[in-house]
C-alpha cells in the first residue's frame, strides 16, 4: 500500500463557532493555481490541501477588533465611526470591552495564527512554501467579511486566483475580465469557479467584493460545516 504525502494546511481566522468557508483548495503548483478537492475525478496522493476556517459568531465586533489590532485594515464607511470610538479607548478600557463581549479567545487565535502566516498589512497574510506564497485575502463589503486565497511565484508575474460566481452572472462577469487573465472555468451548477491569473492582489480584492458569489448573494457554501 503506497503511503499518502499529502500536506494539510489550515487557516483558522477565530477561536470559536468555525466553519470551512469553502471547499477545501488543492494547490496546483505546476499551474500556479488552486483547484477545489470537490472537483477533482481522481484521488490526490500527494500535493498540498488548504483548508479555511471562519468565526462565524460576533462577525462586526471581531472585525472592529481586527481593525484596532491592524490598523491598516480597510473598512467600510458605514463601520468606520465605530472603529474610531474602539481606536479612542484606553487599553484597560479596551481590554473591559474584549471582556465584555467574550472575544479572548478571538485574540488568541490570532496570536497562534501569526505565527505560521505572517501577517504582511491590508487584511493580507501570506505564508511561504519554496518558490510559492500563499495569501490569505480578507474580503469585505458592506459589514460581511470571508477569506479567499491567492498564490504567487517567483521570476512568474500575477498572482493565481479563484472566484466563485453566480451561475447567472457568468456572462457579465467575463465582459469584465481583462484580456489574458482567464485561465479556466469549472461548472458547479449555482456556481461558476472562474481561475484567473491577475496583476496584483488588489485586482483580487475589487473582483471578489464585486461578484464573488458570498457578496452578490449574501450567501456561503451550502456545505458548511461547525467545528466546535
């Protein structure tokens, strides 16, 4: 029996009320891309699985504390006032307000989850692997936030970058494409996975606010699944 050389790695933004935000991503590094392991016909045997996990509970009060934490983190307009009033308390009033709402643990997470992905300013973590980096890539619209990934390789210019989109937003989403960034597209009927090499990861961010599938119908995958 061959032995299996798989390579798991996690992303866990939270200490509690988890969920997998997306089907897990197999790393492509011979495509420098990602590709969902719900998608593939045959079993992977080796290569690199990514898995991303999301707090899904106090969303707004654990993205005002992010901000204060980094405050390079991009907010909304309509968060902005809020933000400002934490950024002004004192650090013993600050730490009543983390008390207050439980959000300790929130704190801690981050902290571990620093320590494998370096945080590299504007909702952006990345971590290394040979010529390969991998970001994480906070995403946020309108008060709701998710995380998608990118990955990058040296001496190779953009960055590789899946999108989920509506079904029926497929043909409008293409006209906005510029020209040499679409690699592939995968059907999986209410969506379409869209695999795009960009210029820079700021391209990423202004698609996925624009026609990811969680922000233009205020949903997320149909199977997410708790870790408690």
């Amino acid at each position: 029996m061959s032995s299996s050389t798989i390579k798991k790695i996690d992303f866990r933004l939270g200490g509690n009320y988890l969920t997998l935000e997306v089907p897990p991503f197999y790393v492509n590094f011979g495509k420098r891309a990602f590709s969902s392991i719900m998608a593939r016909k045959s079993i992977i045997k080796e290569g690199v699985v990514i898995y991303i996990y999301i707090t899904r509970h106090r969303q707004i009060e654990k993205l005002l504390l992010l901000k204060r934490l980094h405050p390079d983190l991009f907010l909304p307009d309509d968060l902005k006032e809020a933000a400002s009033a934490i950024e002004k308390l004192s650090p013993e009033e600050f730490n009543g307000f983390v008390r207050t709402l439980n959000l300790g643990d929130f704190i801690e997470s981050l902290r571990d989850l620093e320590k494998t992905w370096k945080y590299g300013g504007k909702g952006i973590w990345l971590k290394k692997t040979g010529p390969f980096t991998l970001y994480m890539i906070i995403i946020i619209k309108e008060g709701r936030w998710t995380v998608r990934p990118a990955i990058s390789k040296k001496v190779i210019e953009g960055y590789g970058f899946e999108i989920p989109v509506d079904t029926q937003l497929k043909e409008a989403f293409m006209k906005e494409l510029k020209e040499g960034e679409l690699e592939e597209i995968h059907d999986h009927v209410e969506t379409h996975h869209f695999h795009l090499t960009v210029e820079s990861l700021e391209r990423c961010v202004y698609l996925a606010k624009k026609w990811d599938y969680y922000f233009s119908n205020k949903k997320r995958w149909k199977q997410t699944v708790f870790i408690l």
